[in-house]
C-alpha cells in the first residue's frame, strides 16, 4: 500500500506515528496512525499531538473503541466493544460510560438506558434475549433496585 504523500513517519521510544503533521514538521494533527508496542494501535484524527476527533482505538487485548476522542481521551459518542461478544453504543465521558446508552450482552440480553462511571445507573430498561422487559425502573452502581431503594439484582 503506497503512503499518501503528506503522511510522515515518527518514531518514539514506545511506538511509531505514521500520519499528518502539523507546519511544524513534528506534530501529530490531520489523520494518522500510532502503533505502540506492546500492540496498542490508534487509527483517526489528531489535533496538536492529540486524539481529537473521530477514532478507533484496539487494545492487544481485543477491545476496540470506535468513536469520539478529545485531548487524548475517549468522550463523546462511540461503540466499545470486548472480546466477550459484550458490546456498548452510547455515551462516553472522561474515558468512562456516562450518560445514555445501550449495552448488548454476548448472551443476548441488553440494557438501554442511563449510565455513570462505566456500570448502569439511573433510569433504565434491562431485556432478556427474547426481547422481554426483565426490569423497567431505577438502578444503582449495576443493580436494580425498588422503590425502597432495596437491591433486585446483584
């Protein structure tokens, strides 16, 4: 595969960067590539040496991130998905799942609904794989709980 023309390779002490630069002839920013090391690879937009912008990040472990970035963080909209078959589409904050989404689970079930600190909580709907509503209410730190607040689920 022949390298676009405005495309440059940097080496780092823990990867590479094959990509856009900035008019300074050494700054990420445009579309690009970096690959580190120990398999890590990050392939999107960069703005100042920074993910910025639309991405996809694959972990060596077999995640993959596919979505918003800004300053090197994953935030905003995008599809987390694991080696577990387990997938999540929504809302990102910080690096974490935050706010509104859904969470596709490998057997078939699925969660829609508020999310915090990467586990489901706040107003939510949990489905069993037939598409039945399993629970339809509140949850705390992943478990649905009553209107005693007591837990449903663990």
């Amino acid at each position: 595969m022949e390298m676009p023309e405005d495309y440059v390779r940097i080496q780092y002490a823990d990867g590479f960067y094959l990509g856009q630069v900035a008019e300074d002839g050494k700054t990420e920013h445009g579309h690009g590539m970096f690959s580190w090391d120990n398999g890590n690879i990050y392939t999107g937009e960069f703005r100042n040496g920074r993910f910025n912008g639309h991405g996809r990040y694959a972990w060596a472990d077999g995640r993959i991130y596919d979505g918003d970035f800004l300053d090197d963080t994953i935030s905003g909209r995008g599809v987390m998905t694991w080696p577990s078959g387990d997938r999540y589409e929504g809302d990102f904050s910080n690096g974490v799942m935050a706010g509104q989404g859904i969470r596709y689970f490998a057997n078939g079930d699925r969660y829609e609904g508020a999310f915090a600190n990467n586990t489901m909580e706040g107003e939510g709907r949990y489905y069993a794989a037939d598409g039945s509503i399993v629970y339809d209410g509140p949850w705390v730190q992943g478990c649905a709980v009553n209107s005693d607040d007591k837990r449903l689920t663990e």
